[in-house]
C-alpha cells in the first residue's frame, strides 16, 4: 500500500501513521496505545479470560498495522499470567523505517527483553515462540483470502473504518468471523456502527455496545453462543 502517510502524535502522547488520501488514521487520535489497550486487550483478551478457565487463548488480529497491538498483548501476557497464540494478518506490512518513526520503544517503558523494534523484525510467515506463553505468526495476506484449520478464542478485528474500507464491514466477512470463532468466543473492535451489530446478529452473534475508549462514545463485542 504505496500511499503518501504522515506520523501525527496522538492524546496520549503515542504515535500513530496517517494514511493521507484516505483520511485514515491506524489508531485514534485521542490515544493511540489508550485505545488499543481499552478496545482490545480489556475488553477483548481480559473479558474472555473473565468468562473461560482456560489459561490460554488463541488470538487472531484481522489487521496488524504498526504492530501495537500485537506488542502490546506481549507485555500483557507477564502480568495476565496468559498462555497466548497470537495470529495477525495484514495485507500490506509497513516498513521497518516507518515503524522505527513512532518511537514506541521510548514511549512504552518496558523491561521485557524484546523492544517494540526487535517485535518489529521478526520474519513474517514463521511462528516466534518469544517466551513460554507467547508466541507470534504474522501473515502477509488479505483477512478474504485467509483459511485456518484450527479456531480462535478472540478475535480483534482492527481494520480501517467502514468510510476507508467498507466492504471488510459486511455480513460476508462477520459471517467469516463467526466461522474462525470457538464457541464462547469474543470478536471485538472499535467500530460502533448500527449496520456492522445488525450484520454480527445476523450471523449468528451475541453483540452488545460498550462504551468507547476517549474520544470514542460507544464500540462493539460480539461473542459466539
């Protein structure tokens, strides 16, 4: 994805990249590590921890991005005591010199071994086995071509807003969420649109509102009964 892109600083203080011509940006800008912790990671990973016995989860993240989110779920997993298999699809990785511009490594203090940028580099296509209960395999594919012979306990579905990439929003694709889920399993994103909570009902989904992360006034959690 050639497009001319700006790093614009978010509320938070965090990064994030603009892809200009289509006025999208790949995290909020009332907090870019904010949201992504509050969508995804609390009200995705810790409410299906909440709700399972099951010490370990099987995460796929339908649009890796910058790979925060991905990274984020890495540091998550030392004080969640979690046992996670993270998968991420994106069709259209970015640069090492684009993600060396956020700077998250001075922006997210951590002790663990593996900075943001390390994370960055790991080769795609290749399960990392980074410590004992976190592995990654990140895929270079479009989430409409992706087939998996096993299922998923959550799903983060991250992609670029319905007005940027409307189709990725239809009942086809919710279809396809519901499918890749196990029963009991939690799809979650920071979309709050009416017609993406109809189209998870129509399918199949259990879908809710949930107030939004700053900035944000609702989003969406869908579970598969």
């Amino acid at each position: 994805m050639n497009f001319r892109k700006s790093w614009v600083p978010t509320k938070d203080g965090s990064y994030t990249i603009k892809i200009n011509s289509l006025k999208e940006t790949y995290h909020s800008l009332h907090g870019a590590v904010t949201e992504s912790e509050f969508v995804y990671v609390k009200n995705g990973l810790h409410f299906w921890q909440n709700t399972h016995l099951e010490a370990k989860a099987a995460v796929l993240e339908m649009g890796y991005g910058t790979g925060l989110l991905a990274y984020l779920n890495f540091l998550d997993q030392f004080d969640s005591k979690m046992n996670i298999d993270y998968t991420a699809l994106e069709a259209y990785p970015l640069t090492i010199s684009d993600l060396e511009r956020l700077n998250y490594d001075r922006f997210i203090a951590s002790e663990e071994c593996v900075s943001f940028l390390h994370f960055s580099k790991l080769e795609w296509e290749k399960v990392h086995q980074l410590t004992t209960d976190y592995s990654l395999l990140k895929r270079e594919i479009l989430f409409e071509k992706f087939e998996s012979k096993s299922l998923f306990d959550v799903i983060y579905y991250d992609a670029f807003g319905a007005h940027a990439q409307p189709d990725l929003w239809n009942t086809e694709w919710m279809k396809k969420c519901f499918d890749l889920l196990n029963h009991g399993g939690v799809w979650v994103s920071f979309c709050a649109k009416g017609s993406v909570r109809r189209a998870l009902q129509e399918v199949g989904f259990q879908a809710e509102r949930l107030p939004g992360p700053p900035g944000k006034r609702e989003m969406l959690r869908a579970v598969k009964p």
